[in-house]
C-alpha cells in the first residue's frame, strides 16, 4: 500500500469518525442531569433575535454542546487519566487525590462569609435563643487533614474559626477538629462516615454536659455498597467505591421522624434512596428543611435543636439516646426569619454545627 492509498483511507476515517460523531450527537436525546457529577445539565438555548445579537444564544449554545456531548463521561474519564498519569498534573478541575481520598479544593478563605455567618448566629440568638444553653461547632472538610501535607492551596482555617470566635456572642465554641481525621470521611465523598463519630459524641458530651453515655459498639453495624459518593463522578476516574455503613439499635424502632417538608412521618433511613442520584440521602432523606426526632423512650426530657448543614443527617440519629425531642433545622431551605412559626423555643439546647465549606459560602444560609 503506498503513501497516497494511507493518507486517502486516513482522510476518509477521520471525516468518517467527524460525520459519525456529528450525527449521534444530532440524534442522542438530551439528558436532563448528569448522575456521575449530579447536577443538572445544560438545555438547548431558546433563540431570538435579542439573544443571538448579545451572544446569549452562543453562550447557552456552547454549554449546551459541553454537557450533552456523546459519550461525554468517558471523554472526562480519559482527560482525568491524561492529566493525573501523563501530564503528572496534582489536580484536576480543583480535584485530587490524597491518602487515597478524592478531594476538592475548598480556597480561598471568603472573610466576609464568615463575617455574614456569625452575624447570622447572633442575629438567631437574639431572636430565638436568649437565656438558653447554645453551642456552635464547625465541621472541618478533608482538605483540614491533607491540604497542607501536600502542599494544596486551602483556606485558613485558623483565621475561619478566629473571626467566629471574636464574633459570635453568648454561644460556646466547641472545637472537634482533633476528634476527626482523614480516615473519618468517605474517601469518594465529602461526608463524614456515621460509623466514625464516637470520638464526635465524646466532645460534644463533655461540652454539653451529656448525661447519657453514647458508646456506638453498642450499635448494629449496616453495610450498603457500593456507595459511589459525590466526588467519584467528579474525579472522572475509576476509584474503588466506598461502603457505607449506617447504624441501629433496638431502640430506634420506637422514634418517630416527622418531616415538615413533606408533612409527613418516615423512618431514620430512608434505605430506597441508597439507589438515588445521592445515596448519603439515606440518612434522613437528605435535604430537608425541618425535621423533628422524638424518642418516647428517652431516659430525660431534654430537647435539642441542631442548625445543621448536610452532615447532621448522619449525626442526629446518634444523639436520640440523650435527647428525647431533636429538631434539626437548615437554614438553607427555611428563612430563618419565618423558623418561629414552626419551631417553639423555650429552653432547648441548642447547637449550630455547620460545615467549613458552608461557612465559607454562609450566604446561602437564609
């Protein structure tokens, strides 16, 4: 075969491959989320003459032909492959890999966030928590315990909890960043494993005067897999899943679980939504405004309310054995203006226990 036959079959493959390629994406129905990276993927634009003239249109368009590409998760997974492997690149799209976690990059510390969460805090005590027992406790993120090993860019955590210190009034600071590590969370997620947080309790007892001993060897231990979290399809690479593991015991039976978002009661694990877009929405449905624990058979009549961001889904249950009424609120689906007409304050404890990452993005906090 001489030179001229190889370059005219290359030419014909190549246009061949561009044709093939430009039909399929042509013909393929558009997918409406992306399971792997759980977010909503980008519609076809709606022309008109206003938009096509102020780009509007070429703009949507571009996003549009990103997210709906043909065989676009394997594109990723090959350019994550490329970029850690070949390039030797230490992250990719704000993703890396540390002690075998995937982890993203949370930086820089926004300061005003901050500053807008603990006014946040003393605007709700004013309002709501006067006279009572209140504590706040910031759940740090994986880049904490590998950021700076590893020489990754990464917030100032001491600054973070600096500002709130000097900020926040009449709450108790409660610190549990040494109860924690990177072997805590899940490696292909930003949550916490509930499995982990006895060393979590143990603190929070000790600082809230628990007058229950929680000991979680005394829980059964429930074991569903594969758990592919939030930062596997983010990664785009092939990462052995996690397990997840969720924890009962004979006495959660008789707790009851009232959500107000739907109105209705439902169970401590929601276990269907384990095969969901999200599976850590097992642990109490996942997001949700306002959600009331009772525990009939608790050994006192205290009460909690726990402003939570995501991770409190998973720590709540736990803490049924040393309150008998928990109800876990979260300011990023109720207006805290409007809380009072649903949640009755009158002497509960209450504990604010939000993420890093929520702080450093506090005004989603209503």
């Amino acid at each position: 075969m001489n030179d001229r036959t190889k370059n005219v079959i290359n030419i014909f493959l190549f246009t061949a491959l561009l044709i093939g390629t430009l039909i399929a994406n042509i013909i393929k129905k558009p997918d409406e989320v992306s399971v792997s990276e759980r977010r909503k993927l980008a519609r076809f634009p709606k022309a008109s003459l206003a938009s096509i003239l102020n780009g509007d249109f070429a703009n949507g368009f571009s996003k549009y032909v990103r997210d709906q590409f043909v065989l676009r998760d394997e594109f990723r997974s090959v350019k994550a492959f490329v970029h850690f492997n070949i390039y030797r690149q230490k992250d990719n799209n704000n993703i890396y890999i540390a002690d075998g976690s995937v982890i993203k990059i949370d930086y820089p510390l926004n300061e005003k966030s901050v500053q807008n969460a603990a006014k946040k805090f003393n605007t709700l005590y004013e309002k709501y928590f006067e006279g009572m027992n209140v504590w706040y406790s910031i759940i740090p993120d994986k880049n904490y315990y590998t950021a700076e090993k590893y020489g990754y860019p990464h917030i100032d955590y001491n600054k973070m909890i600096q500002i709130l210190t000097s900020s926040v009034n009449n709450m108790i600071y409660i610190d549990i960043t040494n109860a924690l590590s990177i072997e805590d969370y899940y490696k292909t997620d930003l949550h916490w494993k509930q499995e982990n947080l006895g060393n979590v309790i143990d603190v929070l007892s000790k600082e809230m005067n628990f007058q229950t001993k929680i000991n979680l060897d005394n829980y059964t231990k429930n074991v569903k897999e594969p758990f592919y979290g939030v930062y596997y399809g983010q990664s785009a690479l092939n990462i052995k899943p996690d397990r997840m593991i969720y924890l009962t015991n004979e006495a959660m039976k008789d707790i009851t679980v009232f959500y107000f978002d739907t109105n209705e009661f439902g169970e401590i694990y929601q276990k269907e939504k384990f095969s969901g877009i999200d599976p850590y929405n097992l642990f109490l449905s996942g997001p949700a405004a306002v959600i009331v624990m009772e525990n009939k058979n608790a050994k006192n009549d205290k009460e909690l309310v726990l402003f939570r961001d995501s991770f409190g889904s998973s720590l709540a249950p736990l803490l049924t054995e040393e309150y008998a009424k928990i109800t876990l609120v979260d300011l990023r689906y109720i207006d805290s203006n409007y809380l009072g007409k649903v949640v009755e304050f009158t002497n509960q404890d209450i504990l604010i226990m939000l993420n890093t990452q929520t702080i450093n993005n506090s005004y989603m906090l209503r």
